[in-house]
C-alpha cells in the first residue's frame, strides 16, 4: 500500500497544483513510484485519458511530472459548473449527473465517496507513494463535515500533510494560524510541515516569519517557495486568466501576428491556447469587450461549458458583429470545440442538454449543424489535416456532449482516427502524454493511417470555402507544432508581417523543460531530506538521485 503525501492550502489559489506537480517531478527523479491523486476538483480544464475518461487538467499535467499516463483514478470527482446553479458531475471519468450545488453536497457522502475511495484504493495499490492535492481551504466550516477533497481524504489515506500558504496575497501569518486553530487536535497532528509559496525578494527577510509561525503553531516551516515566473506550466483555474496571471503581460511589438481570445463565460480548456502565448513575434490575448478585438489577424472561439448561453453572450455584447468584422477585414476565425459549435448554422437540443431551446441559430459561418447528446465523448485522436493544410499529422483529445454533422460539399477540417490504449498510450504505462505526441509528430504511429479502416477514419471539423473560418472538436491543436507554424506563416503572408527573430517551440521540450524547471526551484528550497525521511527510501532505479533538500529559511 502506498504512503501517502498531501498538500492542504490555507485558501483557494495558492498554489497547491503546482506544489503537487513539483513534488511528482522530484519524487519521480528520485526513484519513487509516484503518482497524482486529488479526491475532487472544481474545473472546466479537463483532459482525456488513455481510457476515454475524463480528469482535471491539473492531474494530467501532474502524471506527465511523474513520467505516467493519465488515469481516471486520479481525479475521481471532477465538478463542471454550468449555468443556473447547477454542475455536471463526472465520476470516474464519467458523467454521473448534473444536479444543483446544494444536492450535491447533500449526496456526496454516499456513492460519490465510495467512488473517490476505491480510487484511491486502485493507485494506492500499484505505486508506493501518492502526491495528494486538497481542494480549497480545509477548514470551510460550513462544507468541513461533507467536504471529501480535504481532511477526510488525508484521515482515509493516513496521509502526512503539507499545510501550503500564499505570502504574496498578505495575512499569511492569520492564514496559517487560522487554519490549523479550526481543525481538530486529530487533524491538527497530520500537518507535519508548513510550505509558504509565491515570495517575492530576500527570503532572509523572513527568517524572523520562520520564527514567529513556528514558535506561534509547533509545526516546523519546510520551506519558503520563491515565486516563480513564467513557469509556463498549465494552469487549472481561470483565475490565471486575469493580468496576474502573466497572460499579455507584454505590449504588442510591430510585425506581430495578433491573436485575439474571446474570454466566454464558460470558457473551458483555456490552455489550449498556451502555445499562442510562447510563440515569438506573437500577441495572444484574451477579451472579453467588442473594442479588444480591434487590430486582431485572428480570432479563436474557445471551447465552452455551456454553448448555447455562451452564444447568446457574443450575440448580447456585441462581440458577434466584433468577430465579423475583423473576418471582414482578412482575419481568421477559429473555433475549438463549443467554438466550432457556434460557427455552424444550428445548435439542436432535442432533450434539454444544455437549453430549454430545442434549436438556436449558430453564426453561420461553416456548414455544419450540431445536435446536443446525452453522452459525453471523451478521447484521444490522432489524424492528418485537410483543406488548407493537407497532410500536417495532428493529435489532441476529445472533449463534448454535441455531435456535429458536415453538410454535403462541405469541408472537413482533419481526418482523423479515435483512439485506445491499444493504440501506444497504456493507462498504466511509462508513455507519457507529450511522449506520445512528439511520435506522432515524427511520424512514428501511423496505426490511424496504415490499418484503420474507413469506419474507423472519421471527418473532424470543418473549414469555410475561403479557407479562413476553421473549427475543430481537437483540444489541443495549437499544440501541434507544424500546425501552429504553418498557420503562423500563412498569416504573416496575408498580412506582410515579417518572420519572427527567434526559432518556434517544440512544446513538448518546452512543458518537460518546464517541469524540471519548477522541480529545481521547489528542491532548492524545501526540506526535501525531511519528506524523504517521512516516505522512506524509494524501491525505484538505482540511479535516482536523493537530494538533502532544501536551504533552511
């Protein structure tokens, strides 16, 4: 049975998902079998699983730390919200309903937590250790006594805790005080070590803060985390779309490519569109008014929780008539997913999945129809592109309730073939999400091409008569790097803009360089000598190499 290591916080944002990524890194250099568990996460980033499962995008971001596939066990309860107070709850990479808020509190403590139990149970059993990730702040006293994410779970899993505290937002000393006064002496005892996170400057300054927290609570501080910038790691709350989070931080330069993001109120998979953001003579940004739009030589969709209300929204604003004009005057248009949803002529909803309209006017702009289905498909594909630019491999994944039909004589975006284990990502196994990808791109899986047959070949997407209005159910096609710069160069010639002076990303070198990145960061500076002394030596390769771990601060 694997040990457990459980990273609580004393509030929502302080950087739990990374701290859990960092430590899958460094545990898995060591030598340890080591894999993500977070009992329950609130988010519309998600990611397909080798299975067709569907998890939060922050433990998928934290198996590829631990050089694993993505399993559905690591996030058994993933909570979508929607509009209306309500949430789609999905369970064990499935969607098991869609209730309100309150109704789901009330019912969790039943079937949902047998679930989140047996998974845990599942990965407890095949790795020695679990890095667990809280959700929120422990010690929310009205949810605590049905909260499953946090102090329960840690009791389940006997796990030592981590308490984790944001410095750069204030009150850290309230906040941790605070939060290990309102748990139990039972509760209080699993906290072995405090981890202040996001400080800025000197950390000798702090030393006196070491001091005070330690003599003040009992419990040693393990570490003083810098904050780290650009970190370019995916980030699973869209609380990063804000301007802290780094996003069109810079000014735009002449001669750059502009790429404008509308910001939908139910924006789902926004990293999606993290590749725009890296790129060098490119300015990404997301908008959320008509006036942003202005000077954009492309304008992207996103994909959406909720597409019908979410259409209404561009119709509402005025962001509509924004995008055409900007089509009008040469742009692109792309649309992911509930995006490409949008572009097509009509949104059907026969059972009330979505609206309590049975059909809603798309823009129009591809010809396509899309009807609402009461099953969610989740998975991974791989193909070739069409139209504009035949012959590009792609991958990405899956992630929708509509089925989209193509009208007769129109043009599909990508060909593509949907994938199974069988296909080169074991769910267990050491091929990693990036690893897989980066074959495809060379060419090394052709199962989709060379053996698939025709039933199992299917039409993605769709691309106007022009070639400027694209859609794609493909989540994650900005991650493919051929794609990326074809599109990029063609821009660039419409528009005369010149090459940019710096070579594109590989972004699968790009997130693996980031992981090690953030794991160097986090070892320099957490009492890692003290955590392995809590797991105890790793059974893994004889060449990991165990660190003594951090500075004292």
């Amino acid at each position: 049975m694997a040990k457990s290591l459980m990273v609580l916080g004393t509030a929502s944002n302080v950087g739990k998902s990374v701290l859990c990524t960092a430590l899958c890194r460094i545990l898995a250099q060591d030598g340890y079998r080591v894999a993500p568990f977070k009992a329950q996460n609130m988010s519309l980033n998600s990611a397909a699983t080798p299975s067709g499962r569907e998890i939060g995008r922050a433990q998928a971001v934290q198996a590829a730390a631990c050089g694993i596939a993505p399993n559905e066990h690591m996030n058994p309860v993933l909570l979508k919200p929607m509009s209306g107070h309500r949430t789609q709850v999905v369970l064990q990479g499935r969607v098991y309903e869609t209730t309100s808020a309150r109704r789901y509190l009330e019912d969790r403590l039943g079937a949902v937590w047998a679930a989140v139990v047996e998974s845990y149970r599942y990965l407890a059993d095949r790795y020695e250790v679990l890095v667990m990730e809280g959700a929120g702040s422990p010690v929310e006293m009205n949810l605590k006594p049905r909260d499953i994410a946090n102090l329960r779970m840690a009791e389940e899993a006997d796990a030592d805790v981590l308490l984790a505290a944001d410095i750069d937002r204030g009150g850290v000393f309230a906040a941790v005080v605070g939060t290990l006064q309102l748990m139990t002496p039972r509760e209080r005892a699993r906290v072995k070590g405090v981890v202040i996170n996001k400080f800025r400057g000197d950390p000798t300054l702090f030393a006196d803060g070491v001091r005070l927290l330690e003599a003040y609570t009992g419990v040693p501080v393990l570490g003083v985390i810098p904050h780290i910038p650009d970190l370019n790691i995916e980030a699973e709350d869209s609380v990063a779309l804000e301007p802290a989070g780094g996003r069109a931080a810079r000014a735009p330069a002449p001669g750059d490519v502009r790429v404008a993001i509308v910001q939908l109120p139910h924006i789902a998979n926004f990293t999606d569109f993290d590749p725009l953001f890296l790129e060098p003579g490119v300015f990404a940004w997301f908008c959320r008014r008509p006036e942003e739009l202005a000077g954009a030589h492309a304008v992207v969709l996103p994909g959406s929780k909720h597409t019908v209300h979410d259409l209404a929204w561009l119709r509402e604003t005025g962001m509509d008539r924004a995008v055409a004009e900007r089509r009008a005057a040469g742009a692109d248009v792309i649309g992911v997913c509930g995006g490409y949803q949008m572009l097509g002529r009509r949104i059907q909803d026969p059972h009330g999945a979505e609206s309590d309209a049975p059909v809603t006017a798309g823009l129009g702009w591809l010809p396509v129809v899309t009807t609402m289905a009461a099953e969610k498909r989740t998975v991974r594909v791989a193909g070739e592109l069409l139209g504009v630019f035949p012959g590009l491999p792609v991958t990405g994944y899956e992630i929708h309730m509509g089925r989209t039909a193509l009208d007769a004589g129109g043009r599909p975006f990508a060909r593509v073939r949907r994938l199974g284990a069988e296909d080169g990502l074991a769910a267990d196994g050491k091929t990693t999400e990036a690893d897989w990808a980066r074959e495809v791109q060379a060419g090394e899986v052709q199962a989709w091409q060379a053996q698939a047959p025709q039933d199992l070949a299917a039409a993605d997407g769709a691309v106007s008569e022009d070639g400027r209005v694209m859609g794609t159910y493909l989540h994650g096609i900005f991650d493919n790097d051929a794609f990326r710069r074809a599109w990029l160069a063609r821009l660039r010639a419409r528009f005369g803009l010149p090459e940019p002076a710096g070579p594109a990303p590989d972004m699968a070198a790009v997130r693996e360089a980031a992981l090690d990145r953030l794991a160097d960061v986090v070892r320099r500076h957490l009492r890692m000598d003290v955590i392995h002394g809590w797991l105890g030596p790793p059974s893994g390769r004889a060449e990991a190499r165990q660190s003594g771990g951090g500075e004292r601060r």
